[in-house]
C-alpha cells in the first residue's frame, strides 16, 4: 500500500514539524520497509536530543525524513519505537518518556542484554547507596556515634525483619518464575494472580504489623538486652511509629517482582533511591521538629515512595481495575494453583532470609552490651560494605535471575551454564579489585562518608577497622547471592534453607569465640590485629571482633553453598556447572596484586602534597589512589584479553550507550 497507508501518531504534539514527520514516516499496519525514493526531493531533518541523568549522555539521532509524496511502503517496528519515544520527550520532557509505553518497550528491547541490565541496576544501586552514605553521613554529624543513634538503628531492626518476612527478595524469587508461567498460558491470568497475591498480603501485612507493635516492648528486650529501661522505652516508640514501612515496602516488592518479570528493570531500580530520599527528608525536616520520632516517620515517607513510584508502570502493563475487581470474583482454586505454588516456594526462601536477618539482629544483640556506640559503628561499617556488593553482586544476580528462570523451566543447561558462568565472571570482575581497594582505602572512605560534626576521630578509626574486617566479606556476599538465585531458579528452596541455617549456627558460634579474645586488649591475637588495622590505643574495640563474626559465618554459608550447588547442577542438568576458568581467575588475581600495589603506592607518594584536613582533600587523595589501582588492574587485564574489560572499553568507546541498536539506516557511523 502508498500513501492511505499512512497512519497519525496516538501521540499529540505541539511541534509542527514533529507531527509532520510522524505522520510521513510511520506506518503501523501497512509498512514495512522504509526509504527515500531521491534525496534530492527529500527534506531532510535532523533532530538530536540529549538526556542528561545521572551522568548518563543518551543520544538519539534520527535522519533523512521524506515529504509524503515520497514516503514509499515504509518503516519497520524498531523506527516506530524510536519516533514514538523522540515525540513523547518533545512534548513533556523525560517525566512524560518516563511514562510512555513506546518509550519503554524502546528500553526494554534495547538494554535487555545481562550487562546492560546490570549497568542500569547497578548504576541506580549506585545512586540509592550515595544516598545512603549521605543519610548516614547527615546521622553521624547530627548524633555521632552515641546511644541515642543506637536506639534508632535498633528500632530499625524490628521492621525490617518484617520486611523479610513481607517477601524482600522473596517476592523476585519466588513470583517471577510462577508469573512468567502463568503468562505463557494466559496473560489476564497472570495478572489477577498478582492482584489476588496483593489482596492477601495486604491483609496479613496489616495483621501482623498491628501485633508487632502492640508486642514490641517484648521484640526490643530481646534485641537490646544491654539498653536501660529508658532506652528500650524510648526504642519501642520508634519502633512503633516505624511499623507501616514494612506493609509499604511489601507491596512494593511484590510489584517490584512484575517490573523484573516485564524487563522494567529501571523503574525498579528508582524505587530505593526515593526511599532513600524519605529517610533524608526526615533527617532534614522532621527531626528538627519532632526529635527522633521524626527520623521514624521520614521511614515511612521513604516506604510509601518506594511503593507510590511503582504504580503506574504497573497500570501501563494491564493490571487495571477491571483486573483487580476479576481477581475478587476468582477465589475458587487460587490456592491450589498459582498462589499455592508461591507459597510452596516463598516459605523455605522467608525462612532462609528469616534466618539470615535474625542473625544480624544477634549481633546487633551482641553490639547493644558493648560501649555506647557500638550499635552505630557496626551500622555504618556494614552499610559502607553493603555498597559494593549491591552495586555489583545485587545487580547481576538481579538481571541474570529471570533468564535463569527461564533456562531452568526449559531444561536448557547450555543456557543456564552460560549465563551462569558469565554472571559469575562478570562478578569477578568488579568485586575481586573493590575488596582490596576497600580495604587499603578505608580511612578515607570512613572520612569522606562519616567525618563531620559529632562523629570522633576514634569513631572514625573504629569504623574504618571494622570496615577492614567486613571486606573479607565483599568478594563472598555476591558469590552467597548468584549461588542462593540459582538454587531458586532451579526450583531447590530447601537446601538454601538448610544452609542459611548452617551459616547462622556458624556465626552464632564465632560470636562466643571473637567476642571474648578481643575483650582482652591485652592478648597477642588482639595487640595483632589491633596494629595491623591501625587502632593504636583505643582501648575498645570488642566491635572488630563482631566484624570478624560476621564475615566467619558468611565464609562457611558461602563454601556450603559452594559445594551442594555443584551437586544440584549436575543432577538436574546432568553436566557439572561450568565457573570462571583457573587460568582466568588467576589473571584477575595477578592484576589486583598490581592494582593494589599501585593503589597504595599512589595513597603514600600524593599524601604529601595534599591538605587531607579538607573533604576536598580527602576527595581528592582518595580517588587518586583509587583511579591509579584500578587503572592497572584493569591494564594488565586487557593485555592479558580479558573479555569483561575488553567489553568495558568498547563501551567506553561508543557514543552512546545504545548507539549500536539504531536501525542501520540511522547509525551514522556506516555513513
């Protein structure tokens, strides 16, 4: 068909010339292929149109536009794709993209590959973990480390326990595989199972929450044991007013599981950063006006963020009231279908995630008997270790799951080996150099993050030791989580279960070795320590060895894993699991030796030319070591061919991000 064919853009725009592009080139029933009949008849435009978030440089080119008369049958899905996206941010800027349908099947099909869903998780994980570190940064110059901080972040326990419970991280694990089984047979079924698994939540959320906080005094007792009276009393309130954010963050998890399922992977990565963004207006705003129930309450601000960000790509997907309203009407058989099978699988990963969180409540048990502080400390030192891991274990794990899912439902092994053995490696990568520059760089990281106001110097030394101890654990935490994903993606709940209950009684056990050695300040294992992490005379510092506690139990859960995996695999696909190769491993070793040298070699040879009382100075003595290390590390790796950092600068070396994925006839780089 010619020109009849030709079909108006469902999107109004003001731009004239937009329009009229839109209504010469797309062709939505009737096209097929498109090209200028002379370019000496066509009018030729160009738009360029560049987005800047978050550092990020997205440019989309589109050219050679033809008057109507000169339109033969034309376009393809993938132009439709990119005009669509180009008018929708025309109109109303990237809030309106955001929220085009074109627009996001554009970022689905383009950026589904496993890197670049985890460049864009990690990258949100990124901006979610600075705010973070800015959240903490704003609580340590406010309260130092002190018992009143304490009380906050002990009352912070509570909730997130509950939070556990309400499918955090069971909600990926344990819905998306059921989901996208559901949605292969029949789509309106899949979405009135996830409405009908939101209504039962929903109610048993409110429930237990409302018996939480009736019984809270009891909870705090046996998570503060070393608090006074006053403190717990003071802690329960928190707690308390704390309880909606679990129900909030519930939800979201559950929706957060859809946005997975759906390759949504970017509205599911803003939702930390707006929760993080609550808690830092109650720093800002509430605290100075209701005291520490404000900080409670910015909790909550933070949750329903979280929650209300997900919404309405959620709606986009179908999930209409009209489905809502069917989900209501089709109890019968709920249960013995795609709900009971959530449960049969979400109750051993609760348990396990249960378990492992009971465990950080234990040491947070522990920590409430030592100096005031102590709770704040172990805190900060283990959220400033979480910040690689998220960044680069959570966000992998998170983008290889659903093709694991989907490898391990199609008895694929080839598959699930290689995306496995890829997750692994990519993995590798990333996490190998940031333990070993975590480790040498830990004062400054400790000063830039923490240093200001009321937090001390011997706060600061204490924090920067034990963060030393938890980066044993940085390079085992993403192994524990690609391992636990795996394990459910073949359908296996059980042995994680067993296991997390291994790595618990494992803690439990290190707790009652450490703690005791390094009360004795005075012992040659403690005066060892103490010296090699630089701890000069600090008389207390019990705390190191609840560090070392931590990263002993993680080291047994993760060498378990390790071993019953292997088994798994190859009784279900009947071949071993293939992981990162001895020769490349050793190359990656080999050059975080180099990095690690040179990183230290830089952070002695600059510091004396650098004023390192400033956070200017510290900035900037800190990143130079850093830069230097990885520089080498990731030199020698690509002398030596490694494919993850070849990769990494072929994608320095693009344009943009997506370039590579503009039709031929847009990619100027053939031109």
């Amino acid at each position: 068909m010619g020109n009849d064919g030709c079909i108006r853009s469902k999107f109004k725009i003001k731009n004239r010339t937009l329009a009229n592009f839109l209504k010469l080139i797309q062709r939505r029933e009737t096209c097929a292929h498109w090209k200028p009949k002379a370019s000496s008849d066509a009018s030729v435009s160009v738009f360029f149109v560049s987005i800047k978030n978050f550092g990020v440089r997205l440019r989309l080119t589109i050219f050679e536009t033809v008057r109507k008369r000169h339109c033969e049958e034309a376009t393809d899905e993938a132009i439709q794709n990119w005009i669509a996206a180009l008018s929708a941010f025309t109109r109303c800027g990237f809030r309106r993209i955001a929220r085009n349908d074109a627009y996001m099947t554009l970022f689905k099909n383009s950026l589904l590959s496993l890197n670049m869903a985890a460049l864009i998780l990690g990258a949100a994980n990124l901006l979610s973990r600075i705010l973070g570190m800015l959240r903490n940064r704003l609580l340590a110059g406010h309260f130092g480390a002190s018992r009143e901080l304490d009380m906050y972040l002990a009352a912070f326990q509570i909730p997130d326990f509950l939070f556990v419970i309400f499918l955090v991280g069971a909600a990926s694990a344990a819905i998306i595989p059921v989901f996208l089984a559901a949605k292969e047979n029949d789509g309106e079924a899949a979405r009135i199972f996830i409405y009908q698994l939101l209504a039962i939540f929903a109610s048993l959320a409110l429930v237990l929450s409302l018996a939480v906080a009736i019984f809270a005094p009891s909870f705090i007792h046996l998570v503060t044991p070393g608090f006074t009276p006053a403190e717990r009393e003071a802690t329960v309130r928190l707690t308390r007013i704390m309880m909606a954010s679990p129900v909030f963050l519930g939800l979201s998890g559950i929706l957060a599981s859809v946005m997975q399922a759906e390759g949504k992977f970017l509205i599911f990565a803003i939702s930390p950063i707006l929760y993080n963004i609550g808690i830092i207006a109650g720093i800002l705003f509430f605290l100075p006006t209701f005291g520490l129930p404000g900080l409670a309450l910015g909790v909550i601000l933070g949750a329903v963020l979280h929650f209300a960000s997900q919404i309405p790509a959620f709606l986009r997907l179908g999930f209409s009231p009209a489905v809502a309203m069917s989900a209501l009407k089709k109890w019968r058989g709920a249960f013995r279908s795609s709900l009971g099978r959530v449960a049969a699988l979400s109750l051993p990963r609760v348990l396990a995630l249960s378990m492992s969180h009971a465990t950080f409540i234990a040491l947070i048990a522990f920590a409430s008997r030592l100096n005031a502080g102590s709770i704040s400390v172990f805190q900060f030192a283990f959220d400033l270790y979480s910040l690689p891991v998220g960044i680069f274990g959570v966000s992998y794990a998170v983008a290889a799951y659903p093709g694991l899912c989907d490898a391990a439902r199609a008895a694929d092994a080839s598959r699930f080996a290689a995306l496995f053995k890829k997750t692994a490696a990519a993995m590798l990568f990333w996490i190998v150099p940031f333990t070993i520059f975590t480790f040498i760089l830990r004062s400054a990281i400790v000063r830039l993050v923490l240093g200001s106001g009321r937090f001390s110097a011997e706060d600061a030394h204490l924090t920067a030791a034990a963060l030393g101890v938890f980066a044993i654990a940085i390079v085992l935490e993403p192994a524990r989580i690609l391992l636990l994903r795996a394990f459910y993606a073949i359908g296996n709940t059980r042995k994680p279960l067993i296991i997390g209950v291994i790595g618990s009684v494992a803690t439990l056990a290190g707790a009652f070795l450490f703690l005791p050695i390094f009360e004795n300040r005075a012992g040659f294992f403690t005066r060892v320590v103490a010296s090699f992490l630089t701890l000069g005379d600090i008389p207390h510092i019990e705390i190191i060895g609840l560090a070392l506690t931590f990263s002993f139990g993680l080291l047994v859960q993760t060498a378990v894993l390790v071993a019953a995996f292997v088994k798994e695999a190859k009784k279900n696909f009947s071949a071993p699991i293939a992981l990162p190769s001895n020769g490349e491993t050793l190359k990656i070793l080999l050059a975080v030796i180099g990095g690690g040298f040179a990183c230290v070699v830089a952070l002695h040879g600059t510091a004396r030319f650098i004023d390192l009382n400033t956070f200017r100075g510290v900035l900037m003595h800190g990143s130079i070591a850093f830069f230097a290390g990885f520089a080498v590390y990731a030199g020698l790796l690509y002398l030596w061919g490694n494919q993850e950092v070849r990769q990494l600068a072929a994608l320095l070396r693009r344009k943009t991000w997506i370039h590579s994925d503009l039709p031929r006839e847009f990619n100027d780089s053939h031109h």
